[in-house]
C-alpha cells in the first residue's frame, strides 16, 4: 500500500492560445490574436527546465492516472501565468490569468475527482485578482492561489487586497519563480545578477522567497489575517534555517521599529509559512534531513513538480527525517489547503 | 570595601581584562575611520569641489532617509573615543580598546568611506579620492600600530585606473589585500580580469564587504526584490549582495581563470554557503555555469577559493544546529574570524570563538586567515 | 559599613537616568537614579557581555500594537545594550517585548542621608530597587 500523498504542485498548461481564447470576451481576444500574442510554452517550467524532447504536455483524459500512487489530491498549478510578472499591460495580464482559470476549471476538474486548481492570479492589478479569487470562492474544486512574485515586497501593501480575498475563503497562496527574476524590469531583482549565465539563476533564486518572507512577517501581513498562509513552491527550503536565525537575531536588536511583532519572526513563519519541496537537487540526503530537523514540523509539504519532475516522491520523502516524512508527503498539505482538497463533493 | 572604587562614565567599563591571551586573533572587518576633511585637502583642487562631505564619517552615498536606523546610529555607543569624535576614528584609542583587550594579532581594516564613490560619475575624481583616503589609512593606522592591517580601495568604474592603485600600493608594509566597493561592473565580467591579474601578481586577496549603500544605489547591488522598507528588513537581508558575487565569482569562471585568488566575504554571513553551494553544483550538473565552460563543479572553487567571515554570527534556538551548517561549508578552511568593530552589530571574540566548536577556534581565530592572506599578516 | 556593599556616590552627583558605573566584587555596576527611585544592574549585556550601563541613558520603547502604529511605553526605564541594542526593564531586569528569556541581574540600593550604596552580594531574586530614604 502506497502511502497517502497530496501534491501540491502539479503544473498544467493550455497547449494552444485557441483553447483560451473563448474564456475572453470577444474583443479582448481579437486584441490578443491582431497584436501577436505569444503564449508562454506549457512545456517550459519557468523556474528552469522544459520538457525534454519527445515527452509531452500531460492531458486531462489520461493524467489522472499518471499521478504518483497514493495521490489522494493534486493541485493543479498553470505555470503559463507566471510570466506575467514581466508583461506591462497590467489589464492583459488579468485577463489572461482569467482565462487560464476557465481553461483549467472546465478541462480538468472534470477529468479526475483528485484535481483542485490552484486560482492562477496577475499580482499586476490587485483589485482585479481580488475579483478573481472572489469567482472561485465558493467552488470547492478551487483550493489555492497561485502568482508569481512582482519587485514590490510582498509585506508592502500593494498585494493586500489579494491577501484580504486569500484569507476571506481561506485560500493559501502559493507564489512560484517566474524565470524573469533577476533579468526583467518589474520582477524581483536577484542580488548581483544580471542577464549572465544560466547557471546564476538557480543558485539566487531563493533569494526572492527570503526576501518576501522577511517582508510579509516584518511588516505584519499575518497580524492583519491571521488566517492567511503563503506557500513557497519552487525555491527549495535548505536555506531556511539559517534565514530563520537571522530574522529572529534582528527581531531582538530592532524590535523597537517594528513592535507589532510580538513573537519570534521563527514563529509566525511556522504558523502561515509552508514550503513545497519539488527538487533535491544535489543537497546530500543526509543534510536534507538534517536541515529538515532544524524547521518546525507543519513548515513542508510534497509537490512532485510534474510533468518537470527531477525526483520521485519516494526520493522526497527519504531525505526527510522518518518523523516527517507522513506530514510531509499528506499531513502538512491536508492541514494547509483544507477541507476543499479532500472533500468528494464536486461541482 | 568603602568609598568610591572607581566611578567610571566612559568606555568599556565592565568588560573583562584580555581573555585571548593564549589565543591570538586575525579579525578581517575591523572598520575605521579617516578624517574626511584631510582626504579632500589632499586631492587636485578641481576634484575636491567634486566631493560632498555629509558628515565627518561619510561621503554622500546613501539617501540618509531610507530605511532609518530604528535607533539612530550604526556604531557601538560605548566605543566613543575618550578624546571624542566617532567611534573607530582614534587609532590609539581602539588598540587599547580593541586590540589589546581581545589580543587581536592584526586587524583588517575595512574603509566603509571608500564606499560612496559608487554613486560618482567623475573617474579621476573617484580614483584621487581613493588614493588620498588610501595613504591617509597607511599614515594614521598602519604607522599607529603595525597589527592595523590595510586593504587597498579600488574604483569599481575604472580597471585600468584599479590596476594602477594596485600597483602603486601593494608593496608598502602593511597592505594585505585589496576592496572595491561592488558597482556596476559584475564582478565575474571579463572587464574586471585585469583587476584580478594585477592582485594575483602581488598575491592580493580581495575583500568584499556590504558597501552601506546596497539597495540604495542604482550602480550598487540591490536585496533581491527591490526596495525594502524597514531598516530591519534590510538588515536581515544584508548577505544577499555577497551570495550575488559569490556566485558570480564563482559560475562566471572567474576563480577558474585565477585560481591562486583569494576572496573574502566580509560580512555577508555564512549559514548560507552550504545551501548554496549545493544549488550551484545543481545548476552545473543541470548545464549552467559559465555556459557550460566550467570543467569542475562550483563547489571545488567556492571551498578553495571564497572565505567567509564568523560576523554577524548566527544564533540558533538550539546551538547544535550549527554544527551540520559550518560541516557543509567545511568551515575549516573557509571560515575566518570577524568583529565588525566598532558597528553596533559587532560580535565580541571571546564569545563567537567559544561558541565554535572546539576543533574550529584556532583555524577560524588565526590559522585559515593566515593562509588566506599569507605572509603579508606579518604573524 | 557592611563588607557587602560598595559606595555609588552622593545623591546630587547622579544625573536623572544616566548610570554611574562602579566597580564591585561582583564586577561593576551600574547605578541609576529613576524619578522612583534608584536602581542597579550589572553592566553586562545577557547577550555578549557588552557593558550594558554605558553609552545610553534610561529610555523609552515601544510596544505592541496594529502594525505600523507605535505606542510609546517604558518611559524613562529601558536600558538599551550599546551594542545590539538589545532592551531590558532597569526595574525587573527583563527584556522589553519579551524578545529573550535572560534578564539583566539587579542588586539593590541603599540611600541613607545623600550616600547611594550598591549592594552587590544580593542579586538576583533579591528587591531590585530601594525608595530613597527621606532626608
């Protein structure tokens, strides 16, 4: 018996711009087709990585059972919103992220009772993505937010309307790399980078996930919704220990500026933060563990990457101490996303 | 006991007699101060108009308003000279106060007053700047006290005029290494090989060190993101431009093309170097890295040629969660002991090196910083 | 004179929330003169042992509250460390906002007529501070 998983970062793409095209109105999507609209390849993860050549996009009709035995949910991530975070017409971007949305919800929900969609939301125009979460309230196959992170901290409160939707239908909000971070005016800049090699990218891509944390506790983002939870999928988590030092080391030298945080930073990071560990990479198992031992219990949850996979669940969960490796693989997600991801009532 | 012991207003008081007697240290970010006023009067008459003075510490680099210090001020409040001024700015004040107190066998100084010159556009300007400010630390640091170690400033506009302050300088007695204030010639970027080629010859490490206009500077390294708001905020993020030039150091092919350089990240803290490390190598197995260029992996240069530095030093919930961070950077030979002298974040010797575990304390107290910067410590 | 206790000063010596610093046995100490009262720490920091007395008179902090408001709270009883900045209560010895468990060590005064005298073998659990004595 396989055990129980939840995958929380499943990627799917429209593999044609035509197949959106009829979740527009009609005069937006004459405007996408008459200016050239290029649709981002599905086959490219945008954090790096792309389907090797003679693999294809996953399809609703057969993924279901392509999941990892023991996937009791998988949520469905469209990665093609992430680019937006590099696009300057800030209205196309919304919607494009709704159209994305219909795609996802009338193609794949049906096909396998385990898919819920993670809403895919421009951070560009945060009273538009308001509206967006706001349509999927109630629609229980809609389980989480998904959106790429912009230049502007996520603690400054540009995102909070997107925030105050999250936390209204309890939607955790999942942010994920966009490939544009460190080389596109308006994504997170990453320090040091410029338009190098490729290389650079994935070293400091974490960066922006350290940066963003740092600003949603600091700037008191969780004292305001106590029931928003942000999910960091894509930028690994053996940094994070020492990240967690250190914002607790300059919560007690600089608490006087910021006295609205009354725990350790460490704290409300445990509480609203989760990680999704989708890629071992080349960290030793052995730290992997190590670290692992060193972060609250409730912080890390699964994701299989898929159909970009670089590790097996199996392989996931064996560089995670034993004590973990059940919350890691369902608990944590189970306890994240709700009772939306495992309910059988669909619409 | 009657009477008046000692009533003592001023500096230092209560902090225990030197405890390091029996363990010398080398301290790579140990931070003075010169007289501005005298660097300007030293420099061409047409430069000096050039330069705005902001306060007897710093030239304009920073917009003062931007994320406010919550307290006021960056240095220790307790190292104020007894004859006055800033603290770090009296030479004969801080070996009494520093030196001699924690034995501190040398000291490398990092001039943050060479920093500001990222923002000017003048080059001959910046280069008279540096070279007056650099032979001012000689004369009124090193000629105080021999352990007073000096670290030539560079422009970060001009390699050639880099070189030429290289050259100029390395030989003087006292002069370890060299810093450019990180601008906006990567690091990793072919126009900066000339810079490496000169300091390889005289056997030149390089010092990098947050340059106090990080994230403020449009030339100078941001934090990831962009803008942060709060002073605190920023703090935590400060090691985010030295992950930025190490990897660029290192994934740009850099130390492979100069592979007797030596860099220290001054500062930058070092519970990241692992974590890291491990995302590099993922990235070359994966392709990345000098367009493939690199024939060995990214952590063999990181560990042989990066050195990284004990301050801010973490401080775990549970201290034993250091011990697999400093393993998976092989602190042994890559961590190097720092203070931070006079900053308000400094961390005192005695107790970061008794926090180290114990196999550690004379490699990061002396040892590693004397291989890294070799004869010319002088020790 | 008892063996326990080491002379401060006289009354009109202290300035309003600023330290005196005095050696003692048990290692300096520093003495303040609050508008309760006087009290006395020792002038080393929990944290790293930074001389925790110098540099910076009894101050105010904040306290928690809506993010981005700043309530104004400790008036005049925060001793802030000149290193990390670290704050504690001159009165309990705690850290103000709860931001570590170690406390500064107390030691009591003693004001009889206009001479202040630290009592350094009596620190911790011991009453932190003395009201002064009439005149």
């Amino acid at each position: 018996m396989s055990e129980a998983l939840i995958d929380c970062e499943y990627h799917v793409a429209a593999p044609d711009l035509q197949l959106l095209l009829p979740y527009m109105e009609k005069s937006w999507a004459a405007r996408f087709v008459r200016s050239r609209f290029s649709l981002p390849l599905g086959r490219e993860h945008p954090g790096g990585g792309s389907l090797t050549e003679g693999s294809s996009l996953p399809d609703p009709a057969t993924a279901g059972a392509a999941l990892a035995a023991g996937t009791r949910a998988a949520l469905l991530v469209p990665h093609q919103v992430m680019p937006v975070a590099g696009w300057t017409d800030t209205l196309l971007c919304s919607v494009y992220a709704t159209a994305l949305n219909r795609y996802v919800r009338e193609h794949w929900i049906p096909a396998d009772r385990r898919f819920r969609m993670a809403i895919a939301i421009s951070p560009h125009e945060p009273e538009l993505a308001a509206d967006e979460i706001d349509r999927y309230g109630e629609d229980v196959s809609a389980a989480a937010i998904v959106m790429p992170l912009l230049a502007t901290h996520l603690g400054q409160t540009h995102y909070r309307p997107i925030f105050k939707a999250a936390a209204r239908h309890r939607l955790p909000v999942i942010v994920h790399p966009s490939g544009r971070e460190g080389t596109i005016v308006g994504t997170p800049v990453l320090s040091g980078m410029g338009p190098r090699h490729a290389g650079e990218y994935h070293s400091l891509i974490w960066q922006a996930a350290v940066t963003n944390i740092a600003s949603l506790v600091y700037d008191g983002v969780f004292i305001d919704l106590p029931d928003l939870r942000v999910v960091f999928a894509g930028f690994g988590f053996e940094w994070l220990p020492g990240v967690l030092w250190h914002l607790d080391m300059e919560w007690r030298s600089l608490r006087i500026d910021i006295p609205w945080v009354t725990d350790p930073p460490s704290v409300y990071v445990a509480r609203h933060i989760r990680i999704v560990i989708d890629d071992l990479g080349l960290t030793p198992p052995e730290a992997s563990r190590q670290i692992a031992n060193m972060l609250a219990e409730g912080l890390l949850m699964w994701g299989s990457n898929s159909p970009f996979a670089t590790n097996s669940a199996a392989e996931v969960l064996d560089a995670m101490p034993e004590k973990l490796r059940a919350k890691v693989a369902f608990g944590n997600a189970a306890e994240t996303f709700g009772s939306r991801l495992l309910t059988e009532a669909l619409a | 006991m009657n009477g008046v012991s000692k009533v003592s207003p001023g500096v230092g008081t209560g902090l225990s007699k030197p405890v390091a007697a029996a363990l010398s240290i080398v301290d790579c970010d140990f931070h003075p101060f010169v007289p501005l006023q005298e660097v300007i009067a030293r420099m061409p008459a047409r430069a000096r108009r050039s330069v705005q003075v902001s306060s007897y510490a710093a030239v304009l680099g920073r917009e003062h308003n931007r994320f406010l210090i919550p307290t006021g001020e960056p240095l220790r409040l307790d190292a104020v000279p007894t004859r006055g001024g800033l603290a770090g700015s009296d030479p004969a004040f801080a070996v009494a106060d520093y030196l001699d107190r924690w034995g501190i066998a040398a000291a490398v100084m990092m001039p943050i007053q060479a920093m500001g010159v990222i923002a000017w556009a003048a080059e001959e300007v910046v280069n008279s700047y540096l070279a007056a400010m650099n032979d001012l630390f000689l004369e009124m640091w090193h000629a105080e006290d021999p352990r007073f170690k000096m670290l030539i400033s560079v422009s970060p506009h001009d390699p050639d005029a880099a070189v030429r302050e290289i050259e100029r300088l390395a030989d003087k007695p006292g002069v370890v290494g060299f810093q450019i204030p990180m601008g906006e010639i990567g690091l990793g970027s072919s126009a900066m090989f000339k810079v490496y080629a000169a300091a390889a010859h005289f056997g030149l490490p390089l010092v990098l060190h947050p340059n106090s206009v990080d994230c403020s500077l449009q030339n100078s390294p941001s934090c990831a993101g962009r803008v942060t708001r709060s002073y605190a905020e920023h703090h935590v993020l400060l090691s985010q431009p030295g992950q930025g030039a190490a990897t660029q150091l290192v994934m740009s092919g850099a130390l492979e093309r100069f592979p007797t350089m030596r860099v220290v990240l001054a500062e930058f803290g070092f519970s990241w170097v692992g974590p890291m490390m491990w995302r590099m190598d993922t990235a070359w197995q994966r392709g990345g890295g000098a367009d493939g260029l690199l024939p060995r992996p990214p952590s063999e240069y990181l560990l042989n040629q990066l050195r990284f530095t004990t301050q801010p030093y973490d401080e775990p919930g549970n201290p034993r969660d250091l011990v697999p961070i400093l393993d998976s950077m092989q602190a042994h030979r890559t961590l190097v002991f720092s203070s931070d002298y006079p900053h308000w974040d400094t961390d005192r010797p005695d107790v970061v090196l008794r926090r180290l575990p114990v196999e550690l304390r004379e490699r990061v107290a002396k040892q590693t910083a004397m291989e890294t910067f070799g004869t010319r410590l002088g020790l | 004179m008892d063996n326990d206790r080491v002379r401060a000063g006289v009354v009109d010596e202290f300035v309003l929330n600023r330290f005196r610093v005095v050696d003692t046995p048990a290692g300096a100490i520093g003495v303040v003169r609050t508008t309760d009262g006087f009290y006395a720490v020792l002038n080393r920091c929990p944290h790293m042992g930074a001389p925790v007395c110098v540099g910076t008179d009894l101050t105010t902090s904040t306290v928690a509250s809506r993010p981005f408001e700043y309530r104004l709270a400790h008036e005049d009883r925060v001793v802030r460390c000149p290193w990390h900045r670290w704050e504690f209560r001159v009165d309990t010895g705690e850290s103000i906002g709860n931001t570590t468990k170690a406390r500064l060590l107390r030691f009591p005064v003693i004001v009889e007529g206009a001479e202040v005298f630290v009592q350094y073998r009596a620190a911790r659990g011991a009453a932190a501070r003395v009201k002064e004595t009439p005149q």
